[in-house]
C-alpha cells in the first residue's frame, strides 16, 4: 500500500481507531505499576529503551528534551486493508482550521461547513503487529513513568511518541500530560476523555522513508501552551466529525464550550483574552480570562 491510496481523512480515522484500542488495552491489562521509585528522570531515556528492546525486540528510539519525553517507533508498514469496512456518516467538513496563542490572544480561526449527510468507508485499519509494538511502547513509558524517583527532581511534563510508517512515509505523533496518563491509569479519566485530551498530529515526508533513528524529527520541549492549542483543534475536528453534532447546532457555541473546558482542565491561565473567528459567517467573539473562567464548560 502507498500513502496516495489512502486518504488524509482515513488515515486520521485510523489513527484515533488506534488509540481507542491502545486506550482500552491500558486499562484491561496495565493498571498496575511498581510502588518503590526505581528510575531518576536522567534514566528515562535508557529504561524505556532497553525494557522495549529486551522484553518485546522492539528499537525505540527515545530523547528527553526539557521536560517532554520523546518516543520514536519506527515500523516498515502500519495499515491493512479491513475485510470488514466500518462505514460512518460525514456531516460537516473541516475546510480551515488553526489555533494559535498570539501576544496573549488565544485566536481560534475555523471554516466548517455543514453539508448533506453522506456515507463513507473506512477501510484499512492498523495491523495487529503494529499495533502490539504501540501498546508495547506505551507500556513501557508508563511503566517508567510510575517508578521514578519523585523525591529527586520532577517528572516530564509531556509524553510524545511518535510512530512511524517508514515504507510509505507517514507518521503518527500523539502527545500525552503526564497527569492524564495516571488520571487513566487509576480511573480517575474516562478512556473517551484522555483519547480526546490527547492531540493527534499526521505528517506525511518523503523524508520519513527509511528513518529508522528519527533523524527527521525536529525534538523539542513541548509547553503547555502549545498542547492547549493543540488540543483544542483535536477536539473540534473529533467534535465535526461525529454523527451526532446537528447542523442546526450553535457552532460558535459548540466551539467556545471546547476551549473553555480545555483551558480549565489544566489551569491554563497564560492569556488575556479569547477570540473565535467563524470565518464561514464572519462572526467574532470575544471574551477576556475572566469571562471564560466563568463561563461553564458542560
């Protein structure tokens, strides 16, 4: 299979596929972690490795920068096709779309477009060898994540790993907060909410093709910031594509009550204000830190 038969939109769908099902396997078979600290935040880098590699033949590669921990999963192939296509109704389309803090202004710019509900196909799905090296590395991180040294120095902040189809030259990039990790782990985060605070970013690079260290991967610490509008984007696109959301449906509204939610979730208080610009009806809305903190999110 080669990137061009397969659609952004389906791979996307794929992806959060795959995270529904890493999300559940975390539940039903990783609740368990170590009470006795045994790693320091300088050992995360190699422990993750070496419990990958010795446990499950797995080569990850891992790079801590700052306080965001990078995990980089090279696989020669990823998807196959699905003998038993899911079909699923599109109701809207997600034309233009960006997020972005800017001199202390949370802008949020969107054209989405309500359009007559039409029937799709998803068919390919994630290969079952794919998928048990992902679940394999995520448990991993965790499990290094749940025995480190806390009494020594803090623990990273921001979890990204990264998988990578080096055959046909695409990837995957998911990035977790460590607090949602554990807020799963001990069911304190319903695995529908941490699939929805977890960003998802698809890239498709010639480069990527036969990238077996991540040496194409520009490793960065991740601010709070930046995964706030991250998520924020995550949320509306999961927002327009399901079925469910009517066309008839306050759009604005649907939106502010996303950023409002995200922005309180984490206590994200590093802006002035909030401004939505609806950009298929030209309406703006604007509210400052304060009226946001106040709005309710349900």
């Amino acid at each position: 299979m080669t990137r061009s038969r397969l659609s952004s939109k389906n791979l996307a769908r794929a992806a959060r596929n795959s995270l529904i099902l890493l999300t559940g396997a975390l539940l039903i078979f990783g609740c368990s972690s170590s009470t006795q600290p045994s790693f320091t935040k300088k050992d995360i880098e190699q422990a993750v490795h070496d419990i990958c590699l010795k446990e499950s033949k797995i080569d990850v590669k891992t790079k801590l920068v700052g306080s965001t921990f990078w995990a980089y999963l090279p696989l020669k192939g990823m998807l196959v096709k699905d003998k038993n296509p899911k079909k699923y109704t599109v109701k809207f389309t997600v034309e233009q779309l960006i997020c972005r803090l800017n001199e202390g202004r949370l802008e949020i710019y969107y054209l989405i477009k309500p359009i007559p509900p039409k029937e799709e196909t998803q068919g390919y799905k994630f290969d079952k060898a794919a998928l048990d090296k992902m679940y394999s590395t995520l448990a991993a991180i965790r499990r290094v994540v749940f025995s480190l040294d806390h009494s020594k120095d803090e623990e990273p902040r921001f979890y990204c790993m990264v998988t990578a189809d080096i055959k046909d030259g695409f990837e995957i990039q998911e990035v977790s907060h460590y607090l949602d990790l554990k807020k799963l782990t001990y069911g304190l985060l319903s695995s529908t909410e941490y699939q929805h605070r977890t960003p998802q970013e698809i890239k498709s690079d010639p480069k990527i093709i036969g990238d077996e260290t991540g040496s194409h991967i520009l490793y960065k610490d991740i601010t709070l910031a930046e995964f706030i509008t991250q998520q924020i984007e995550h949320r509306i696109k999961l927002k327009f594509e399901k079925a469910e959301m009517e066309k008839k449906s306050d759009m604005d509204k649907e939106i502010l009550r996303l950023v409002v939610y995200t922005v309180k979730a984490y206590d994200f208080k590093d802006f002035k204000e909030v401004v939505l610009y609806n950009l298929g009806t030209n309406n703006k809305v604007l509210l400052n830190r304060a009226a946001i903190f106040a709005t309710p999110s349900d």
